[in-house]
C-alpha cells in the first residue's frame, strides 16, 4: 500500500480513515514481528512511514471530531 499524505486523507470519511488506520497498525504489527525474530524486513523503513502515516491519520481524526463537537 501507498503512503497517503495528509491532504489525501483529509478528503476520505471517518469510517474509511479507521478502517486505513486498521490496516496500517496491522502492517506495522508484522513488521516488528519479523524485526523481534531477527528477521530483517524486506523495507526497513517502512515502519517509520507506517508510524507517521498511523499518526496523521490519529491527528485527522481528532481534528474531525473537533470539528463535530466544537
């Protein structure tokens, strides 16, 4: 999978960001896996896009649920 930037995400629903956010916490997960066993991961660099994108999607949605509330 492609690692959205921001402004992507932005334009995506609520439902389709947690669903995303799901998918990429599953993907970091096999990756320390592999990392934990002493496998070396095919792209090792690929947690630190997941992590960053996991958190851009958490802040997007924040800011959403401001926005309902605020």
């Amino acid at each position: 999978m492609a690692i959205a930037r921001a402004k992507e995400l932005r334009q995506k629903s609520v439902e389709e960001l947690k669903a995303m956010l799901s998918e990429y916490r599953a993907e970091l997960r096999k990756i320390m896996a592999q990392t934990a066993a002493g496998v070396r991961p095919e792209n090792p660099g690929r947690a630190r896009e997941l992590k960053r994108t996991i958190a851009r999607i958490l802040t997007i949605l924040r800011e959403k649920e401001n926005e309902v509330a605020g």
